[in-house]
C-alpha cells in the first residue's frame, strides 16, 4: 500500500503470547492493531484457565496503547468473574504511565505473592521433573533417534557441507585441548603412582595402571567431560538463542522440523568425533604415562610398550569406544532439549547454557557409572 504525502510512517504491529505455568507473557506490541486479531484467543485463554492465579507478564511489551490496557482491563474482569486472580508483572519504564493512565487501581495494585509450602514445592518439583520434564526428554529422544536413522539414508535431506562444519566445531576445534589435557592427566597418574610403586619394586606395573585406567575410564570420561563443557554449552546457546529470537518457529512455517535442520547434523558429527577424540586421548594420555614411566622409573619405551601391548585387549578399546558414543549422545540430546526449552530473553540464554553443561556432565559421569557395571 502506498504511503500518502505528508503521513506518518507507521511500523508494522505484531504480538504473541506464551502462557509458562502461571505466568502469561505478552511480547511485542499490544496496541489497536493487534488487539482486533489476538483479544478472542487471550480471552479463550482467560476461559479455559483452571488455576487460581494469572500472572501477565509486561517485560516484553514494547508499545501499549489505550485499546492495549483496555483490553487488559477486559481480561482481568473475565478472570475475576472465573474467580482467577490476574496481576501485571515486570512493567517496564516506558509503558508505566500508559498503564497508570488507562488501567483501574485494582489490577494496577500488586498484591504480595503467596508463598507456597515445603511441601507444596517439593510437590511442584517432582511434578515438573516427573511428569514434565523426563516425558519430553523420552519424546524428543525418540524423535532425534528417528531422524538420525532417517537421514542416513536419505543424503539430499542434508544442508550441503553441515556435517563437516559440525565435525570442525565439535572435533577438530576441541582437538588441541583434549591432546593437552589427556597428557597432563596421564602424567599425573603416573607420578602418583610412582612413588608407591617404586616401594614394592613394580615399576613395571606403572604401564597396567596407566594403559587400563585411560583406556576403560579416564580416557572416555574426560574427553566427554571437555566436549559437554566446550560444545555441550555451544549447542544449547545457539538453539536457544534460535528459540528465542524465533528463528524455530520460522523453521516450522517453512515445514522444516527443527529436530532435523538444527540437532541431526551435529548429531551425525557428534557419533563420529567423540570416538576419534578418545582415540587421541588415550594415546596422549598413555604418551604422558610413558614419559613420566622413563624419567621417574627408569623404564625404557620398548618395555612400557611391550606390558602395554600384554595387558591391553580389544574389548577394552571397543568398551572406551562404546562409552564415547552413548557420552556423544548423551550430550547433544541433553544440550538441545535444554536450548529448545529456553524462555526469557539473553537471561535465558545464559541460564540455559549452564543448565546444558551441568546436566551433560553429569548424565555423563551417570552413564559411565552404569556401563561400569555392565562392562565390568
């Protein structure tokens, strides 16, 4: 439509609401324009509502005008009548005296929240975890398991090039660190045992406990523990950055299924890195078993080689590969359901990715755990 000579420019309006638990957030522009389309779905909202408080939260709101409060003022007198009690949260600055100018005393007043009980939160707590989170967790595995078997047959269904550059961020990248840090570990392993081992002359034995500690737990353990921490935290971030600038519902409009545009590649990437990087572990590790072995022990390479070659089996390598995958999966599985689940804003992004590198970590120390037992 072509603008007149002389006539304001007026930016386009757009709205959406989410409704998280108790809490309505608003986002955008609540105004005119936008109350004509969305005031029957909030007020279907409002009526279908069967708790007993309704919190609207204003942090997202960006302009409001008085058919904006209006019709906020008319959601707060269906609640009322629903027996709901509806309260405006997180006002912002610059909407304080529209709301001050248009809205009524009673719902402008914010009346101190209820404090619920101990055991009302431990209630609420093991609900969420239960019954909410666990069962969309097994939802979303399953939907990422079936894409993941899908696209593997089905190669014109991959953005060209994704799998390389998710192998370069998840592997290649994270390659220096994890060669550093395996070395330091063996290192250390060594020179801690040394001392005790020197005592009972079984200097010889140093290559058993390096070779079989790195290669059935640490080895594994500590490459997934360095790959959730560096791109466990990456992937959560950029999908909940994606979720929250809505770049995910765009997907959606497009038929694109988020699960496969954005997690099976790094999926994909993840299953064949995370055995490599273990593979390189294990070797740097046992390397600074070796070094410490010839300096402090007086154990020459060929025969640390040599015990190491008599103690190790294959089916403690395929074990630590094995661990690597289940770690692999473990972790982009937990990384985007964390990130698909973000709410709030940059806040919530940052709060998301210390959520993703917690948990990974410790489902990782879990599985390895399990499969400890099952293994051994």
């Amino acid at each position: 439509m072509m603008k007149k000579r002389g006539q304001p420019f007026q930016a386009p309006s757009r709205f959406s609401f989410e409704l998280v638990d108790e809490t309505l957030f608003l986002k955008h522009d609540l105004n005119l324009a936008t109350v004509e389309q969305h005031l029957s779905k909030l007020t279907s909202l409002v009526q279908k509502y069967r708790r007993k408080r309704l919190v609207v939260n204003l942090k997202e709101v960006e302009r409001l005008d008085s058919a904006g409060a209006i019709s906020l003022q008319y959601l707060h007198e269906i609640a009322a009548k629903r027996g709901i009690q509806l309260t405006l949260v997180e006002i912002p600055n610059h909407l304080r005296k529209s709301v001050e100018t248009f809205l009524l005393p009673e719902i402008r007043k914010q009346p101190p929240p209820e404090t619920p009980s101990s055991m009302e939160k431990l209630a609420h707590a093991s609900y969420q975890l239960f019954v909410v989170n666990i069962v969309e967790f097994i939802y979303l595995m399953a939907d990422l398991f079936y894409w993941f078997v899908v696209d593997l047959f089905q190669r014109k269904a991959h953005r060209k090039g994704e799998f390389v550059l998710q192998a370069e961020l998840i592997g290649i990248n994270a390659l220096p660190i994890i060669i550093l840090i395996s070395f330091l570990i063996g290192s250390v392993l060594a020179l801690q045992s040394a001392q005790q081992l020197r005592l009972f002359g079984a200097n010889i034995y140093i290559a058993d406990l390096v070779v079989i500690a790195l290669v059935r737990e640490m080895g594994p353990l500590l490459t997934a523990i360095m790959v959730a921490g560096r791109s466990g935290s990456s992937i959560a971030s950029e999908i909940a950055t994606m979720v929250i600038s809505e770049e995910v519902d765009a997907l959606k409009t497009m038929a694109l299924h988020p699960l496969r545009y954005i997690v099976v590649p790094k999926m994909h990437a993840a299953m064949v890195m995370l055995p490599i990087l273990t593979m390189f572990a294990n070797v740097f590790g046992i390397l600074g078993g070796l070094v410490i072995a010839y300096l402090y022990l007086d154990l020459v390479p060929n025969i640390f080689l040599s015990r190491m070659i008599d103690v190790l089996y294959f089916r403690d390598i395929l074990t630590g590969i094995l661990k690597s995958l289940v770690f692999a999966g473990g972790i982009v599985i937990t990384s985007s359901y964390l990130g698909f689940r973000a709410r709030g804003g940059p806040e919530g992004v940052g709060r998301t990715t210390t959520q993703a590198v917690v948990v990974s970590i410790f489902l990782v120390i879990l599985a390895d755990s399990i499969l400890g037992l099952i293994f051994y």
